[in-house]
C-alpha cells in the first residue's frame, strides 16, 4: 500500500459493529468502479465520529464491495477544537475554502453572511450551496483519511458568531493590520479556538466593534494579504502546529 495508508470509505454511526461490512450506494460505487478495490485488498471504513475499522476485501460487484473487519480502534475527539468562521466567498472559492481547511484539520465551519460578502446565500441557492459545502467537507475527509469529520454549520449572522465567540476558550479575527501576530498568541490547550475570516472587502468597523466585545482578539497572519478562502486554512495550520494534534 502506498505511504498514505489505505482509502478510507466512510458509513452511518453504528454500521461498524459487525464482523462483515458491505459498501453499497455511492460509497460502494466509489469503492468498486473508481478506487477498483480487488479481494485481498486493505480498506479501512470509518462513521466519522471517531471510530475506524480496518478491513480486507472479500469481494467485488458492479457497486458494492463486501469486507471482513480485522480490526476496530477508537480515535478521542482532537483538542483544541478548532473552528473557523468563514465568511461567504464568491464563486466555488468556498468549496475550495472547505477543503482545504478540511484537509488541514479544522473541525467545524461556519458559513457567515458578513456584511460585505458579495454572495447571499437565500432560499435554493442558500440551501444548495450548504449542501455542496458538506458535501465537499466529507470528500476532503475521506481524502485526508479523518477519523472525525468536520462539522459545517448553517449559516450564521453576526449575533451567532458573536455568541461562538463569547463561549470559546479563545476567539480570533483575522487582520491584516492587527498589532499581534497569530503565532504569538497564547492558546488553551483544551475548549474551541474560533478563527474569523472575513470577506474580501474586510469586515466592517461595526462587525469589528460587536466581536471585540464578545471576547475576541484580532491578530495578522503575516506581511501578506490572503484571500479570504485559503486565510482560514493557514491560520489554522499556524494554531494546529503549535498544539499537540500536529
């Protein structure tokens, strides 16, 4: 098998008690006709909620695949949980945004209508684009072989942000002119960092003044400006390589 490890396929909470797994619908599908699994084969299937079995292939069908549990781990919830607020980027820059904080290890995204966003996500076109970002959220995960995956909230306004804020162990805003560095800043070792990402036009005066008074800091990432779809995904490499999940 290649340095990376097995594919990793992924099931419903509570399928993964037997002695037998059977991979079927677009799990099954993906197994068989796009990975091309063959008996003999290491898989492994996880339900995203910190369980994972290592599994042999028994056999292959058109779109479904039947495997033998070897064995069954536990993986605790990481801490810090880290959670980012990512305000709505135009285009399909917000999948991007999702993946690659996914692959990264974020934990939870939280879509935020801020002021300035260009994109509104209303009626369909709001619930079609959640959609898309959990669905992106689950293929990331799979990808980068996450035992837990990244929970993707429903849109938020600035009073659910605020209120995120208020309750975590540390909450940050992003900045490009901000006077503290995000390297430097201590962190807790437990309970949620909350990141913001604004938009592109930057978050405004108000939205700045309400979140600073929920508890949160701003801090700059460094001498460069980023796009507000990669920003949640490097802040977050910065934190996670300064915890013990990295």
């Amino acid at each position: 098998m290649p340095v990376a490890g097995p594919p990793l396929f992924l099931v419903p909470p509570g399928e993964l008690a037997g002695d037998v797994i059977t991979l079927s619908g677009a799990e099954g599908h993906h197994a068989a006709a796009v990975r091309r699994l063959r008996p003999g084969e290491r898989a492994d299937v996880g339900d995203g909620a910190g369980t994972i079995a290592e599994c042999a292939v028994l056999s292959v069908t058109r779109d479904s695949v039947l495997l033998s549990v070897r064995s069954v781990r536990e993986v605790p919830a990481p801490q810090p949980v880290i959670t980012v607020v990512q305000a709505l980027p135009k285009g399909d820059r917000g999948e991007l945004a999702v993946e690659l904080m996914t692959e990264v290890g974020v934990d939870a995204v939280v879509p935020w209508a801020a002021q300035r966003c260009v994109v509104r996500w209303q009626g369909d076109r709001g619930e079609r684009s959640l959609v898309k970002w959990r669905a992106t959220a689950r293929e990331a995960a799979k990808q980068s072989r996450r035992a837990w995956l990244p929970e993707v909230a429903s849109l938020a306004s600035l009073a659910d942000v605020a209120k995120r804020v208020s309750a975590a162990a540390r909450a940050v805003v992003l900045e490009a002119d901000a006077e503290s560095a995000l390297s430097r800043l201590p962190l807790p070792a437990h309970g949620e960092i909350v990141l913001v990402a604004g938009p592109e036009g930057g978050i405004t005066p108000a939205e700045r003044r309400a979140l600073a008074d929920a508890g949160a800091v701003e801090a700059r990432l460094g001498p460069t400006v980023l796009r507000t779809s990669t920003a949640g995904a490097a802040a977050a490499a910065v934190l996670l390589s300064r915890t013990a999940r990295w």
